[in-house]
C-alpha cells in the first residue's frame, strides 16, 4: 500500500512526493518470509491462505511447510499458487510421522527473507499481522505473539462456509483481549524478557541469522510440543531478547481436536536441560537437514 501511494505522488511530483519518498525510506522493512506449517488439514489452509493475500503489507515469500500432508493439500497450495500476490512455495517431507521441527528447519533453509514470521497452518491472521510484525522487527530482538481463540462452534461454521472475518467483538471468540489491536499502546506491554515459558510457535518471528545461528530448531524433538519454548530458551541462552508484542499481529487459532501429547513430557525434559546447562546450539538442527547425519541426544 505505501507503495502504491508512493507511485501515485511521484507522478505529481509534489513537495508532499518528496516528504513522502523521505517516510517511505525511514520505514523500509527488512526482506522477509511467512513460514507457514502445516498438516494434512487442507480445509484450515484455505482460511490462512485467504487471510495473507489480503495483508496491508505482503512478505516477499510464503512458504508452507509441510510435515507429510496427503496429495490434497498439494493440490490447494498449487491452486493458490496461481492466484497469489507473491510467491507461494511448497516444502514437503514424507510422512514418518510428527517431525514439525525437521520440516521447519528445512522450510526456513528455502527461505529467502532475512526476517522469519512463523505462523501455524490454522491460523487466521488480521490483515495488519504482517506489517505489525515488520515494524517490530529489531536486530538482536526476536518476537514473541499472541493468538485468540475461537470457539469450536464458530471453528465448524468457518470450515464450513470457507470465509472468515473477525473483529474483537465477533461470536464465538475466548480470550477477547488478544482480539485487541491497538499498536500504540504495544509498548506499555512489559514482559520477563528473559523468560522462553510464554513463547509460542504460531505466532513469533525472529532474524534467519539467528536461527542459523543457534542451528535452528532440535530435529530430536519428535511429537507434540515445546520445540517452540526450547528455541526461545537457546535464543536467550545466545544473548537474543524477547520481545512480547502484544495489541497488535493479531491472529485467530481455529478449533481443533487435540493431537497426541505421548512426547510431551520427554521434550519439556529437554527444554530444562537446555535451559540448565545453557545450551546455544541444536545437536541435530539446521546444518543437519542440509547434509543429513544421525545425532541422537544423550542427557
């Protein structure tokens, strides 16, 4: 949009033209990559799609990673990709069951932006998510959002009616106050900025130089949960803080069915031993997906 009206001005070549082009340089956003994961659930895909063609401020890339959705998904990613603003690429692995942090690591690796926004495949975003998220963006800083609820009634109505429009105030949404976007008051938010616990993967974003830089997310942390809060942990552990934005990046988690939680306790293990022994780099991370080699974890 600033763009646009960047175009429109220059062809007056106003004084307001000029004082504009100044803004615009001022504000210029680092290069960046919507990381979007996903798993065999093409019908919430659909929704998170629509949501990010319709952002204020586009990424210069989205790319789907994919941790073994069956060909059904691949054909809604390949009818989007005809359609979308920017590009739209597809990462996939074979199934071999619950290995979002491989497929993350290997998405990431595509990615050709030096800023990853990371969301998850059933989210819905507010059409300003984006460009809240590039505004904050810091070096030495990564981020830390927050996702509202909606309900599982008003989830299978947006399934099934394949649009979704959500203000605060809309039916069926729990925890209104992360509904809230009112970026000027972002900053009175304070939050233990040394604290990974409250870190959620759906909704963060961080330089790719600092992932690299601590290899990335732990291929050894198989199954549900915490691969999130142990990135954030290694992060911190690295002297790269945390920021919480809150009042804006706004999003909406669609209703689902818990999955299996089996590897729960094993992997909120190894985030403590990660956090105990101070912990910077993945054993099997990023640079192991480029050239694969078997590391196994041994506390």
């Amino acid at each position: 949009m600033l763009r646009r009206s960047f175009y429109l001005l220059k062809r007056n070549k106003s004084i307001i033209y000029l004082i504009f082009k100044f803004i615009l340089k001022a504000i210029t956003y680092p290069t960046s990559s919507l990381v979007v994961s996903t798993y065999n659930w093409p019908e919430a895909l659909r929704l998170c799609l629509e949501s990010i063609m319709i952002q204020e401020e586009l990424p210069n890339e989205v790319i789907i990673a994919d941790d073994g959705s069956a060909k059904e998904t691949g054909r809604l990613i390949a009818k989007y990709q005809k359609m979308f603003p920017i590009a739209l690429r597809h990462i996939w692995q074979e199934d071999l069951g619950f290995r979002k942090t491989v497929i993350l690591n290997k998405a990431i690796a595509a990615a050709s932006g030096d800023y990853v926004i990371q969301i998850d495949g059933d989210i819905v975003l507010h059409s300003r998510f984006v460009k809240d998220h590039l505004v904050h963006a810091r070096k030495g800083v990564f981020v830390k959002g927050s996702r509202a609820l909606i309900g599982a009634k008003r989830s299978k109505q947006l399934l099934r009616n394949k649009k979704a429009c959500f203000t605060p105030f809309s039916t069926g949404i729990k925890n209104r106050f992360n509904a809230l976007r009112i970026p000027f008051l972002s900053s009175l938010i304070i939050t233990d900025e040394c604290n990974p616990r409250d870190v959620k993967g759906c909704n963060m974003a961080f330089w790719k130089a600092d992932f690299v830089g601590v290899n990335g997310y732990e291929n050894n942390l198989n199954g549900w949960g915490h691969e999130d809060i142990e990135l954030a942990a290694r992060f911190i552990n690295k002297g790269i803080r945390k920021y919480h934005l809150k009042l804006a990046a706004i999003c909406y988690h669609i209703h689902h069915n818990l999955v299996s939680r089996i590897s729960e306790s094993s992997n909120l293990n190894y985030y403590e031993y990660v956090v105990k022994h101070q912990r910077v780099s993945a054993f099997s991370g990023y640079h192991e997906v480029l050239r694969p080699v078997p590391v196994r974890v041994s506390l």
